[in-house]
C-alpha cells in the first residue's frame, strides 16, 4: 500500500514541477563585510524588469545577466517577462548561511482566489456525489473491492486514484493552455460565448431534454481492462471508469470549475480539481474503512431528479456570468447588471415554484431558495448582493469624478487640483468584484473617494476608446507591469495631480478599515 500511494504521489509530484516557471535564476556572493555581488541569469526568451532595490526605485529592463554590487541588507524586487506573459513580482536578498535565497511574493488576493476555487471545487464535488451518476456507483464499487479481498486497502487506493485523475486534468488545462493563454481566456469573446453556451446546454441536460455522456464503448473497455489487470493498474483503471461512467453529471460541474478557474491563476485549475476530487473520492474510502454504512444510503430515487434540476437553474445562473464577462469586455452592453440580476431572480424563483410542490424536505429547499431571491433583489437597484459579487457584472461606485481613461482622468486631476486614485481592475476580475462590493461600497470609504479622482483601468479591456489599433486593456495592463511591478488585480495606487506616485500601492483586502487608513494616509497630497 504504501509503495503504490508513494508512486502516485511522486507523479503528481512531477506533474507540478513541470508547471514551476525559474526563468531568472539568482546567486549572491560576499565581497567584503558590508557588500554582496547580485548575478541574475536569463533563460532565452525572457527578460528582468528590476522594480526596486531596497528603497530606491528603478524600473530598468535588463537581458542575458544582470550583475549589481549593493549591501547585504539589499532586496531586489523583479519581474520575469517574455514576449508572452509576466509572472508574479518576485523578490530576491542575500542570505548570510547560504548566500541564496529567493521567496515569491503574495498577494492577499492570489491567496484568496487559490482558497475560493478550492472551495468552490469542495463543493461541486460534494454536489456530483448525489447525482445519479455517482451515487448508485458507490456501494457497488465498494462491494467489489470488498469481495476481491484486500477490500480496504484497494478502495482507499481507489480514492487516491480518482484525486490524482482529476488533478492530473487540472495540471493539464495548464500545460495545454499556459498562463498567457489562460488569462486571456478570461475576456475572450468567441470563449466566453462558448462557455455560455455550453452551460446553458449541461442545464438542458439536467433538466431532461437530453442526456450527455463520452461513448458507453469507452467505459466497456475500460472495464473489461480493469477485470483483467491486477494490482495497482487494476484499481487505476477502474478510478478511469468512474470517470467515464459519471461524465454526464460531473462534466457540468467539471466545465464550469475549470471555466472560472483559468480566469484565476496558473495552479488555479489543478487547485479545483483537488477540492473537487477529495470530496468526489471521500465517500469510497470511508465506505471501505465502514462497509456496515452502505445499508444506512438511501435508495436512488425521485430526490436525484430534483437535484438535477437544482443543478440544472445553477448552471443557468452561471452561464451569465461568462456572457457577462464578453459583453463588458467589448462594452455591448446587452446585459446591464439590473437585467443579470433578474435572470437571477427568474431563476431561482423559479426553482423554489419547482420545490415547492414535492416533498417536505424539497419545501424548505423551495422557502430557503425564495429567501435567496429576495436577497437578490436590491441588486436591481444598484445594491452590491456581496454574497454574488464575483459573478455579478461590475458595479458603479458612488463617486462623481470617475474615469476610465488614463489621460482624461490625469487632465481633469490637474484642473480640479485633486490626487488620482488608480485602480487596475478587470472585467473577468473575481477580486476587484468583491472588492467593489466589500470596499469601494463602503459609505466611509466611499465619502473618503470624493477627494480623489477615480481612474479606473480594466486590464483586459477588448476595446480600443484610444484609436491606435491596441486593446485599451493591453496597454493598461503593461503600464501596471512596467510602472508598478505587478500583474495582479486589483490593485490601488495614488498619484498626485501631476502622475507621480504617492506612498505604497495597496493590493486586495476585504476590510474597509485598512484600505480608509491607506487612502487617508499623511503621505496624500494635491
């Protein structure tokens, strides 16, 4: 047993180092008591941007090898490029014991996004094990990895089998696609149209009109394979089954998990895939580890199709999202956030009428949906609904002076003799919508925005307001890479009238508190 867990865990050991991107590679060097030499090397293909060294700032690019002779106390703030993406800021200082040391630098949003899409695959995970896909798979399978003999160990392999599955799907999103081409996924039209697309088509599914499956032929072979094999390939091959087998309620989930992962981070998809396939994987390893609770499952029945049906309205729900993301991008504006929030409220109203006339359990099912609903009314007033934030399109801030364009904004600062709040956001941007509905909401912080002029700048803006032939949100998005070492939203910044940087930025928070004490700091000024 321990044999087989320590090879599947050195696979997915290796599939995560192939993801792992040191194009710089730093090394430092003693050269009298109070100096150190820095020597960054360059993989082809890439270049440094030096942000800072200690508190002197720099923003210079260099190639091939950079060489700097600074004090041992010296830390050199960077940023990786190609001609394709830009990693996370990275920070580098001398180590006294063994003259090397590197430590990536994160944000509190990179940290809550790996979180959110981690939870958010918990809980698709939980909800796919009570479909009718998985659900009458699971005394089976147990039951036959009980009477094969060594029951409670080949089922707990089971388990691992289906994590390692499901992760390795995750980490190959990222090898297919790559960090660039995922994060313009995030905005692209033809995408996010098709991902709209394909919900609404797994809810139609859900709802009965058809049925999506992979070829029955694959799940045949894969069986007959699993009969024949033996050992670990046996208990491999039947975790692949289960795959196939429950494709038609899991892929759903699986599309939409994946979907709003890439919009996230490189490890973001491999992240929801573990939370999906833990929960996915928890219920046949302690049926193995307590066979006398299979006769305590309820029976399939009339309850699954109800819960096709619930998922059904949330893949529907969700489907808005990504049209959402293509409209505001390309600015088409046929879906105004008053309107997604009344298909919201379409939507589950309609489920809860659904519920309503079926069992007891269903009924409080149908109240608690119908109380979500009223929740989501507000939003058609403007409201922020902070519980939906991240799906909703973005919301107004109450503030008269706001621009989205660079150059008018810095115009009207210097007319009305006003500091500039910056504010990198973007439309496919899970943390600048909770952000908005968390923070920028606030009436405290909001009454502190009206000594500012508000620009905002959206990153993966598809249009082009400037005429030049560049999409407004490639520029923004290399002027916060170049002027202000980062490639994450959001991200705050104050300037004086005059474009000059006031103090530290100020990346993702959800506390109004800190970001008031940051935007009425003593370093403000006109």
């Amino acid at each position: 047993m321990r044999r087989r867990l320590l090879i599947l865990a050195c696979l997915f050991t290796l599939f995560l180092q192939a993801e792992i991107l040191t194009p710089i590679r730093w090394s430092s060097k003693l050269v009298n008591d109070s100096l150190v030499e820095f020597t960054a090397q360059m993989d082809s293909g890439w270049h440094l941007t030096i942000i800072n060294i200690g508190d002197s700032l720099i923003g210079e690019d260099f190639y091939d090898t950079y060489i700097f002779v600074g004090h041992q106390d010296d830390t050199i703030r960077y940023v990786a490029c190609d001609d394709h993406q830009c990693l996370s800021p990275e920070i580098y200082a001398h180590h006294n014991e063994d003259n090397v040391y590197q430590g990536l630098e994160q944000t509190a949003g990179s940290d809550n996004s790996l979180w959110y899409i981690f939870l958010m695959g918990l809980l698709g995970g939980l909800l796919a094990i009570f479909t009718p896909c998985v659900w009458p798979i699971i005394p089976m399978t147990v039951s036959f990895f009980l009477k094969r003999g060594g029951g409670k160990t080949n089922a707990i392999l089971y388990g691992v089998s289906i994590i390692v599955i499901y992760v390795g799907l995750g980490l190959l999103i990222t090898v297919l696609f790559g960090a660039s081409a995922l994060n313009e996924m995030a905005t692209n039209a033809v995408l996010n149209l098709f991902f709209f697309a394909l919900l609404v088509a797994f809810a139609l599914s859900f709802f009965g009109l058809f049925d999506l499956s992979l070829p029955a032929s694959w799940a045949t072979r894969l069986d007959q394979r699993s009969r024949q094999a033996g050992g670990f390939l046996s208990v491999l091959l039947m975790a692949f089954t289960l795959v196939i087998v429950s494709f038609s309620c899991t892929g759903p989930i699986i599309g939409t998990l994946l979907v709003e992962a890439a919009s996230m981070s490189l490890l973001a998809p491999a992240i929801g895939m573990t939370g999906f396939a833990l929960a996915l994987a928890l219920p046949f390893s302690l049926l193995a580890l307590f066979p006398e609770w299979l006769q305590r499952l309820p029976k399939s029945g009339e309850w699954m199709n109800s819960l096709k049906v619930g998922l059904g309205c949330l893949e529907l729900a969700l489907s808005l999202k990504f049209l959402s993301v293509a409209d505001t991008a390309y600015g088409w504006n046929i879906l105004p956030r008053w309107l997604f929030f009344a298909l919201w409220i379409v939507c589950f109203g309609g489920l809860g009428v659904y519920w309503i006339r079926r069992s007891k359990v269903e009924k409080v099912l149908a109240i608690m949906v119908w109380l979500f609903t009223l929740y989501l009314i507000p939003g058609l007033w403007g409201a922020p609904v902070k519980a939906v934030s991240a799906f909703a399109p973005p919301m107004p801030i109450g503030h008269q002076d706001v621009f989205n364009d660079y150059e008018q904004g810095i115009a009207y600062a210097r007319q009305e003799k006003k500091p500039i709040l910056l504010d990198f956001s973007g439309y496919g941007c899970v943390n600048c919508r909770k952000m908005e509905a968390y923070v920028l909401s606030d009436e405290q912080v909001n009454t502190a925005l009206e000594d500012y002029v508000l620009i905002t700048l959206y990153v993966d803006s598809r249009m082009d307001d400037n005429h030049n032939g560049i999409p407004d949100g490639e520029e923004y998005s290399r002027m916060e890479r170049e002027q202000f070492g980062s490639n994450a939203q959001p991200l705050y910044v104050k300037l004086d009238n005059n474009g000059h940087t006031i103090g530290q930025p100020i990346a993702y928070t959800t506390n109004p508190d800190l970001f008031l004490q940051w935007l009425n700091g003593a370093d403000k000024k006109d």
